[in-house]
C-alpha cells in the first residue's frame, strides 16, 4: 500500500490519533487507507446492539464543552464525521462534557437514524447532590441536540469509586426509568479506576462499559494482565465491551506503536470495539486500514 511521509502525515492534522500532539513525535509512516475497505460491524456482547467495529470519538482533550474535534469547527467536523461514515464507522462516542452531540447531530443530517449508533455520557455527582438535575431533564436536553427521540446508549461518565452503585443511584435509577420509557436503550459506564471496572463486570444494572487498554499500562486503571482479566469477566457476564485509550491518549503514535496497539485490542484486549478520536482524515484512515487488517479483511 502507498505510504505518505512523516511531513504530510503532520499536515494532515495539528494533532492525532486519541488526542497525540504531533510536535516531537517519531510517528513514521501511515497507510492510505483503499477506497474499497470497510468498517465492519459486531455483536456489542449480549446487549443486542450491533456497531461498527470502530466508534468516532469526539473527546479528545475534551472538558468545559469542547474537546479538539469541536475545537476544529463545525465544518472540520462534519467533513471528519461524514467520512468516518463513508468508511463504514456508524458508531459516535459523545459525551455533555465534549459539547460534541450538536456536532454529531449536524453531521448526521439526512442520514437514516437506524443506520448509525449514539453514545454519550453524563458527568455525574454523588446521589446528583451537587447539581439536581433531573435525569428526564438530562435525558431530554441530551436528545435536542442530537436531534433524535432515543439514544442508544448513556454511560455515567469517568467514574473513579468502586462504590458507584451505591453513590450514582440518582443516576442510575433515572437511565432505568429512561430505559422503561424506550427513550434510552442501554446503559453502563465509562471507568477511570480498576475498581469502578470490577464493579461494573458484575453489576445487573450495566449494559455497556468502557475501559482503557493498551499494551503499555499507559493511563490504565491496572496492568494490561490485570483488566484484561476484569474484561474477561465483563464479556462472561454479556456486557458489551468498548475499548478507550487505544494509543495511550497518544503516547504511543509511532509506527510500530500504532500497530502492536492495534494488534493488542484486536487478539488479546478482551473487548467488542474500540472508540479512536482521531483529529484528521489521513489518521482515521490509518486507523482503519489496521483495525481492518487484523480483521481479516
């Protein structure tokens, strides 16, 4: 496959794959991704939803309600989205924090609903003390900016306890009264601690978790040993399984790096899909053409 070089790999974006900062980096060569290669989809564990194998993240470097995907503009943005689509990535992992759902939403104009999966979170605060919100309100705020009647998924967002069951009931018990009404369809969590992760491969209340894996320990919430056998238990219990931090929120972006992560999540990370909040075009491609590789496709 053709190969562009390093000096056009950093104009294609001021920043890469999973929030990478190019300056500095020995990021090598990237493929050019062929016209006719797919993303395919998959069984996200037993939740009954099906996605894309990889989903568009939008939170790279994401708080106060914007992240660098944002940052970029809505233009930017939506050409980044409309391509991911044309790839075959249906899946887009939003979250409030990002302010990304106005720009999913934007970018997904004129396209059939059922065809694409939306994912976003919610910042949350013990038993929603700190900020008393209703979740319905949440909830419906969340669908007029995506413009859509349901979500697929809500996930409470970077959660850091173990003892979340317990602490996020407000938030818990109004996604299950969401999930009743139909308006939501799965739920779960995005993990920030090795306990948080272990409570959620066990909790009836999850659906989906979200996990950080890569083959270098880097941001993870243990060793690789260590949550891929947690991973383990989640995918036994039917969670659906997303892995997050594929690349080390872009620690590790060389050429070799990208691959042995690649390689990692696909054969050993125990999880259903990745989420890779990739900044350009030429590293979505990048991307895909390697998650696709080791795919068998």
């Amino acid at each position: 496959m053709k190969r562009i070089s390093r000096r056009k790999f950093i104009l294609a974006g001021t920043a890469g794959l999973a929030g990478l900062s190019v300056a500095g980096k020995g990021l090598g060569s990237m493929y050019s991704l062929a016209n006719d290669v797919m993303v395919d989809s998959v069984k996200l564990g037993n939740s009954g939803l099906t996605v894309s194998r990889i989903a568009m993240g939008t939170g790279t470097t994401g708080y106060n309600r914007a992240s660098n995907q944002t940052r970029q503009g809505m233009d930017s943005f939506v050409r980044l989205a409309r391509h991911a689509y044309e790839r075959g990535v249906r899946f887009y992992d939003m979250a409030d924090m990002y302010g990304s759902m106005p720009f999913v939403a934007e970018s997904l104009k004129g396209l059939p609903r059922e065809n694409v999966t939306l994912l976003t979170k919610v910042w949350t605060y013990a038993d929603g003390s700190e900020r008393n919100e209703p979740v319905s309100q949440l909830v419906d705020r969340f669908r007029q900016e995506l413009n859509t009647d349901y979500i697929d998924v809500i996930l409470l967002h970077c959660l850091q306890q173990g003892n979340w069951n317990e602490t996020r009931t407000h938030y818990t018990d109004g996604l299950s009264k969401a999930k009743q009404d139909g308006i939501v369809k799965k739920v779960g969590i995005s993990c920030h601690n090795i306990d948080a992760l272990a409570t959620a491969a066990e909790s009836p209340w999850v659906d989906i978790i979200m996990a950080r894996i890569n083959p270098f320990g880097t941001l993870m919430d243990g060793t690789p040993d260590e949550i891929k056998a947690i991973l383990a238990k989640a995918v036994q219990n039917g969670k659906g399984v997303i892995g997050m931090k594929i690349f080390g929120e872009g620690k590790h972006v060389t050429d070799q790096e990208r691959e042995q992560s690649i390689q990692f999540a696909m054969t050993q990370g125990n999880i259903h899909c990745m989420t890779l909040g990739c900044e350009a075009i030429a590293h979505m491609d990048d991307a895909i053409e390697r998650v696709m590789r080791h795919a068998g496709h």
